[in-house]
C-alpha cells in the first residue's frame, strides 16, 4: 500500500464528515480512493502501441465500408481481419474469459450511401466477468471505417488515422491490457463498420443488445480522439479531451418526462451521470488532463456511435478531442498552395492519444470491479422540512458493497461537489433537498463505485 493510499484511508471519514451539518449514520471508515491496479493499467498504455495500431490501419490504404473484402492486403475486409487477430492474441492471456467474434450483418441498400445490398461486420471481443451473479456489461467502441471527401468514393486511399484510427486503437490498446485481468462484471471492446455511411454497426448491436436484453450500464465511444492542433484556429491544447452527453433519456416515457420536469432533473439523465463519472475518474487516475463535459448529445448537428445506443435508452457517450482539425478530416490526400490536406498519421499526437486511452480505460476498469448500483433509492417527501432523508436497498446481484457515497451538488451546479460515506441503507443529511440535488452510488472495500443513483420522491 502506498503512502498516498493510507493517508486516504486516514483522512477519508474526516473530510466527508466535515461536509455535512446532520447524518443520522454513523459515518465509517470509507474506502481506499484509488486501486494501484488501475494505476497499473494506466501506466501501460503506451503511445508507441497506440502509434503502431493506427499505422497497421492506415497501412490497407483504405476501409471505406464499401471497399473491397476479398483482399488481403487492402480493403475494409482485410482490415477487420488483422483486427480480429489481434483480438485473438490478446484473449491468449485471458485464461479463456475472452472470445472473439465477427459480428456480421446485411445492409440493405437505400438510394443514398448503400447503393447495393453490402455484408458489414463489427470486431468484437468479449472479457466474461468474473461474478457469475453480476451480469452487468460495459462496452467501449470506436469506428474502423473512414472516407474522403466524397463519402461514396470507396476506391480513394482514405488512411482514416484520426477518424478513427485513433478510436480503434483506444479499444484495442485497452483490451490488450485488460485482458489479462478480472472484472466482476463483463466488457466488450468494439471495432464499429458503416458509421461513415449511416451509424449501419452500432444501430445493428444496439438492436441485438435490445433483443438479447443484455444489462448494458456504459457505453464508452471514441471517434476523432488523436489530435491536439487546430489548424484553422492555430490552437495546441492535448490538456483538454470533451465527453458528450445526452442530457435525458431519447427514450422516456410521458410519465418519466413528467416526473423530470417536476423535480427539475433535466441534467441528470444517465448519461450525463456516466460522462461525469468519466469526468471523476479520468482525472483521478489521469495526470495534466481536464475532462471537459459537454452537454449536448454530440457536436453541433453531429452525431456518432453512441447515439443508436442512446435511441435504445442506454447510458453512452462520446469522447472526442478538444480542437478538431478539419484540414485534416474527411479529406482527399491532396496538396493546395503548399498545404497538406488528408487525415494523416503525422498530424495526430500520440501522448494525447494515450492519456485519452487512460480514461477510457480508468473508467471502464473502476466501473467493472465496482458493486452493482444500489436499488429503489428514494428521498422521503412526507414531511417538510430543511433536512433530506434518503433511502435505498442494497443491489440484489454481485458483490455486496461495503458502503455507499451520498454524492451532493447545488441545483446551478454541473458536477457533484461533495460526496461522503455510509454503512447503512439510509441516511439524513443536514442540507435542504430545495438547494441540492443528490444521487447514491454503492462502493466497495477498494473504492470501486457503480454509477450513481439519483432519488425519486417516496411518501
């Protein structure tokens, strides 16, 4: 255990107790704030792989999902192949815990980006969790395809190496770390085809999600993450990484949009709550990077591989890098007054491309060993007053908890700002649930912590 790691464990109950005027529990001991296996895994990630992954995919000249299958050496078919190799040799160190799998489907052709019926097909590998009990999954995904100016033109080299080269290789870098290791709950690394043509490989899994009724609490998508410079701007910023979000559910129902109105909540929807848990947990175990939340769906009028998943109501979002460089995206390989234009190895940055790994990968690893999220979690409304009593069950599945943090913001803030922690399935706490909104998040005995829970009212 690390210096850091006690005085932690020392310091924990004081400062949260500090936080609060009123809390009928009896405040514990909490948990360590950070696991020195996820530090491990962080410092794993290494640019130079990151570097390597994204010139192999460059390398098949194009992967264009109308291009060719039938080659071995260029095309989008041979890129899904070497991706699925790898894949392969990375499962070599999971004691048998991952599968690999070519996830193929039929697009049929619709007068616009499919001109004919096209077989596309998604890489995935899967990590089993380890928690026979723990069915929860958690999917991080970037695109392999890519384009040129014209997004029918599938003969053009289109390197794609920013968009999304640097994606993928996020996602491969990740499961070859993490494949050696064991989760409670299971993950799902993914190589997308067709997003340049119609979002085609996401809205396929997300439809077999839906029909399969997987327990899909996270999906973590990575699309245009490998560059730090904006050409038209002249702004050097690999410091900063933006995660989008949906702010309520694409889904509710009237009765839900009802309820959201009347407590005000409508920047609190599952996703928003798992970009700020990506926002806390990157740049806990992330040096000299800010997580900046965007709150919005997606870029303006953009969209992406998280949005299908959004459509189906699952927690997902997006993480894209801070400046785009549009010299340098969906661009014919060309040269004009002296400028290179064309989405190019050499104008991404690869140390930027690490750290942004190293929140993927922080996350996806705290969320996968974490308990499940607590149930039924309700703030009691029977009587007025300036105190807010919560309540909550512990998670019926996987470990059990050694607690739960009570996180806390004011109603004008976008992040939580004070969390502390309790034993017990209840708690009154000596702040007006008029001024703060609040959520509850189980935890165990290392600090792993599901995703929060915000209350709805109970009598």
């Amino acid at each position: 255990m690390t210096f850091k790691t006690k005085l932690t464990r020392l310091l924990a109950p004081v400062l949260l107790a500090g936080f609060f005027l009123t809390n009928t529990t009896a405040v514990a001991q909490a948990p360590a704030s950070q696991d020195e296996e996820i530090q491990k895994m962080v410092q794993e990630v290494s640019a130079a792989n990151l570097k390597a992954l994204v010139e192999k995919m460059v390398s098949f000249e194009t992967r264009h999902s109308l291009s060719s299958t039938t080659s071995k050496k260029t095309g989008i078919g041979a890129a899904r192949e070497w991706v699925k190799s790898e894949f392969e040799k990375y499962a070599k160190t999971s004691g048998g815990r991952m599968t690999v799998e070519m996830d193929r489907y039929t697009v049929k052709a619709d007068g616009r980006r499919i001109p004919q019926d096209v077989e596309m097909a998604n890489v995935m590998a899967t990590l089993k969790g380890t928690d026979p009990t723990d069915n929860r999954v958690i999917l991080v995904s970037g695109h392999l395809d890519s384009r040129v100016t014209d997004v029918m033109d599938a003969k053009s080299k289109a390197p794609g190496a920013n968009d999304d080269a640097s994606g993928v290789a996020i996602v491969m870098e990740m499961a070859r770390i993490m494949a050696s290791r064991q989760f409670p709950a299971t993950l799902v690394f993914v190589a997308f085809q067709g997003e340049e043509q119609g979002l085609y490989g996401s809205r396929h899994l997300a439809e077999r999600v839906k029909k399969e009724n997987w327990n899909l609490v996270a999906v973590l998508n990575n699309d245009i993450v490998g560059n730090s410079y904006s050409a038209e701007t002249g702004l050097h910023d690999n410091t900063r990484v933006r995660v989008f979000s949906e702010a309520t559910p694409s889904n509710e129902t009237e009765e839900q949009a009802r309820l959201r109105r009347t407590l005000g909540s409508e920047n609190d929807g599952p996703s928003r709550n798992l970009a700020r848990y990506m926002k806390t947990t990157g740049e806990q175990y992330v040096d000299q990077l800010e997580v900046v939340l965007g709150y919005r769906p997606d870029r303006f009028l953009r969209g992406g591989d998280h949005t299908p998943f959004n459509q189906q109501g699952y927690a997902a979002v997006r993480m894209s890098e801070m400046n785009e460089d549009f010299d340098h995206q969906h661009q014919d390989i060309r040269k004009e007054n002296g400028k290179q234009y064309g989405d190019l190895v050499e104008y991404m940055d690869f140390d930027y491309l690490r750290k942004n790994t190293a929140v993927n990968l922080a996350t996806m690893a705290n969320l996968g060993r974490a308990p499940m999220a607590p149930e039924k979690v309700g703030v009691l409304t029977a009587d007025l007053t300036n105190k807010t009593d919560l309540q909550w069950e512990a998670p019926t599945k996987g470990k059990k908890p050694a607690g739960y943090y009570v996180l806390m913001r004011e109603t004008n803030s976008p992040v939580w700002e004070k969390k502390f922690f309790v034993k017990d399935t209840k708690t009154t706490i000596g702040y007006s649930k008029d001024n703060y909104f609040f959520a509850v998040q189980a935890v165990d005995a290392d600090g792993h912590t599901s995703l929060p829970v915000l209350p709805v009212p109970v009598r």
